[in-house]
C-alpha cells in the first residue's frame, strides 16, 4: 500500500511539473487576438503570438511571456491561481521557437519576439545561478512554489538551452542583449559544476532495475541538462563540462531497457523505474551527445531505441506512462496508463526521429517521423487532427480516444510548432507526413 502512495506521488508531481495547460481559471485581461493569416506551410505563429504579453519586471526591465492556458472556446488566455499566468518552460520552449526560424537572422520583427523572450529568461534567474520558473499576477516572481523554487530543476536546463542557442545566434545582432545572455549562462553553469559534475557514478536498485544516482531528478531531466549543456559547449569549449556531458549520457544508457525482441524494446526509462512520454528527449540528447563527442555508441543506442521502441508505440496507438519491474531476469509492465496523449509526449520522439534520418540519410527513419508527427494531423486515438495550420493551435490532450481537451495552452502550441518546424526542414520527411495524414 506504501509502495502504491509512493507511485501515485511520484505521477502526480510529474504530472504537475509538466505544466501541460489544462487549467480553467479565471482569465488574465486578454492580449490582442491572433493577426489575419501567418501561416506558412506547416509552420503558423498566430496562436502563439496571441499568447505573448508584454511583461514589466520589479526591475524596469521589459521583457515578453507566453501565457500558459488558453481555454476554448474563444481561447482567451487565463492562469494558474497558485503558480503564475506565465512560466520559464514555456518561455525558453518559445525562444527556441523563433531562434529555430529559418528566417532568424535577417528578420528583425522575429528577432525581437526572440530577444523579449530571452529577457524573460535572464530577469528569472535568482542570485544562487538558478531559476525561478513562475510569474504571477502584478509580475512578481514565484520563488517558493514547489514547481518555481530556484534548485537544479528542470526549468534551469530549459533556460540553459535556450540561452545557449541564442548565444551564437545574437552575439553581433544585439551585443547588450548577448553579454546578459553570456552573463547568466557562466552563472548557471558554474553552479552546475558546483553541485551536480562530482556526484558519485553510484546505483541503486529498484524493482529488479539497476538505477544510476547522478542524473538529476532522472533521465528525462539530465537530457534536457544535456540539450542545454551540448550547444554551450560547442561554444565554449570547456573541457569540464565536455566530461560532465560524457558522464550525464552514461546515465541515460544505463537507463536503456529490453532488446529487439524483449520488451520495452530498448526504450529509455524517464525516472527510476517509470517511463513517461511527455519530455523523454533521452535518445534526442543522445543523438546530440554523439555529434559533440564523435562517439557512434550514443547514436547506436539511440537507434535502437528509434528502430525497436517506435515502432512499438506506433503499433500500440501510443502510451502515456509505464513502470517496468524485473522478475527472474523478465521486464514486465505494470500502471500502464495509455492517457493522457500531449503534444509534449509526441515531439521528444519526432525529435530523435529526425536526428537518425538526419544522421544515416535513411528514408526508413524519415517515415517513422512522419508518423510520429501524424499524430498532430488527425493519426492519433481520437481520429482528430490536434494541430490546425490555419490558427497554429494545437489541442491540449487526447483524455482517452475519443475524449479530446480542446484548449489550447502555450505547451501544446509550442511544442506542435517545434514539431513542424522539424517536418518543414526535411522535405522526406514532409512527404512522408502527407502519407500519413
């Protein structure tokens, strides 16, 4: 009984840090609505800037947030009570956004969407390296919610990421905003090495399952360390943080499980002996590790997890969460939970997807992106397409299959956007993904 509090604990506070917009508070004054048209191809950032809200720190500084919810069905924009309207997860998801922009360096309009963002992210950062993740109503800074304290939580890797992408992007475009961008990226990564690069290549073992103990808060999350980590080393340089990266991926391999013809057929564990879609960017980071480490084991066991795990859940019509336990040397599944499905527990896959197509040139993976990425198209439980090109909305979740929340929070926006951003680079795979619609 214990075990089983313990387990619906550990759901619920990971439910919670996702931030998957499904909230029906009441509604902050709304912005603007979505400008006429602005779509191009796949690709349409209506919603999104409908989103976006000017925002004045306690500072003066001016900066831009992303509005978490947004509630059908006229989709005016409302927040969180207890947490904040606007959030540092979505803020640096939408930064990457628009830095991803093919368009980037020469359009000024989406340079400043891009850079209110990333004065966002700098004005969160807390004193300690850290950052805070919500802001609330008045724009005060949430600094002691569970899901917004300034610790080594998933919303500073967020943040590191974005700023590490835009480092390069924006050094001679906006050389005041550059130095504030470099300034909190040494901050947070000097704290990195402070608390998290000694602890000890330890393991613990948990329903069968050998756990290592130095990735933080999990696999999931030391992927998105890494996914911050990888450009800002790429920059950099610095040896320390090239072995930190080293070790943080050995982590992520030890979480691999099953074979080919074993379930979970090589999958990545996302925290101990649970799985979860939503965020499990493992063989994503992976695949990144690779590329900066000149190591084709990362990538192997990355493929694996693409050629073997995928296919699976595609077979399966997709999973929620999972925990795996090992009796007699036989992986098994227990608490399978095939709902909620969110647009944050398709793109981690897509993402790694496009990364082997990428890598190996192999149209074999460029179709299995394109399925993976039909399930905003309407190749999905449910039968509905999630993601309308027309608006750039994109549902909140399929509830079960034939349920579906249409609100259409920033999460869901972004991470669809990301996801099409990814279909619209690679030509096989956007002709793949009209097979599959």
């Amino acid at each position: 009984m214990q075990k089983n509090t313990l387990i619906i604990t550990l759901l619920y506070s990971l439910i919670i840090a996702c931030s998957c917009s499904k909230a029906k508070d009441k509604p902050q004054t709304p912005p603007v609505g979505p400008p006429a048209g602005g779509s191009v191809g796949l690709v349409n950032m209506a919603h999104l800037t409908h989103l976006t809200v000017p925002v004045t720190f306690p500072s003066g500084n001016l900066a831009a947030g992303i509005y978490i919810y947004s509630n059908a069905p006229d989709y005016t924009p409302a927040y969180a009570t207890g947490e904040g309207f606007t959030c540092l997860d979505d803020v640096s998801r939408a930064a990457l956004v628009y830095l991803r922009n093919p368009n980037f360096s020469t359009d000024t309009a989406i340079q400043a969407k891009a850079f209110g963002l990333l004065r966002f992210i700098t004005n969160m950062q807390s004193a300690n390296g850290y950052f805070y993740n919500f802001l609330q109503t008045g724009n005060v800074i949430n600094t002691s919610g569970a899901t917004s304290v300034n610790q080594a939580k998933w919303w500073s890797w967020r943040a590191l990421q974005a700023l590490a992408e835009a480092s390069p992007r924006i050094r001679t475009i906006n050389a005041t905003l550059s130095a504030q961008v470099e300034l909190a990226i040494s901050n947070l990564v000097s704290r990195v090495k402070t608390d998290l690069i000694n602890l000890p290549q330890t393991t613990a073992t948990q329903d069968g399952i050998v756990i290592p103990q130095w990735l933080p808060e999990g696999a999931d999350a030391g992927a998105t360390l890494l996914l911050g980590l990888i450009p800002y080393c790429q920059t950099s340089g610095d040896v320390t943080i090239r072995q930190y990266i080293k070790k943080l991926a050995d982590g992520i391999v030890m979480m691999q499980q099953g074979d080919a013809t074993h379930f979970p057929y090589d999958c990545f564990l996302s925290s101990g002996t649970l799985w979860h879609a939503y965020g499990s960017d493992q063989a994503h980071a992976l695949f990144q590790t690779a590329t900066l480490l000149n190591d084709t084991m990362y990538a192997n066991r990355a493929l694996a997890e693409v050629d073997n795990f995928y296919p699976w859940m595609l077979q399966n019509g997709f999973n929620y969460s999972f925990e795996l336990v090992n009796v007699n040397n036989v992986l098994s599944s227990r608490n399978v939970q095939r709902y909620e499905q969110i647009a944050y527990g398709i793109r981690p896959f897509v993402s790694a997807a496009v990364d082997a197509y990428a890598l190996t040139n192999n149209d074999k993976y460029a179709g299995i992106a394109a399925q993976l990425a039909a399930w905003f198209t309407g190749k999905n439980p449910a039968g509905i397409a999630m993601y309308d090109t027309a608006t750039g909305r994109c549902f909140d979740a399929i509830a079960t299959g034939n349920t579906v929340n249409r609100n259409a929070g920033a999460e869901s926006c972004i991470e669809a956007l990301l996801t099409m951003q990814l279909v619209e680079k690679y030509p096989a795979v956007k002709t793949a993904l009209n097979k599959y619609k």
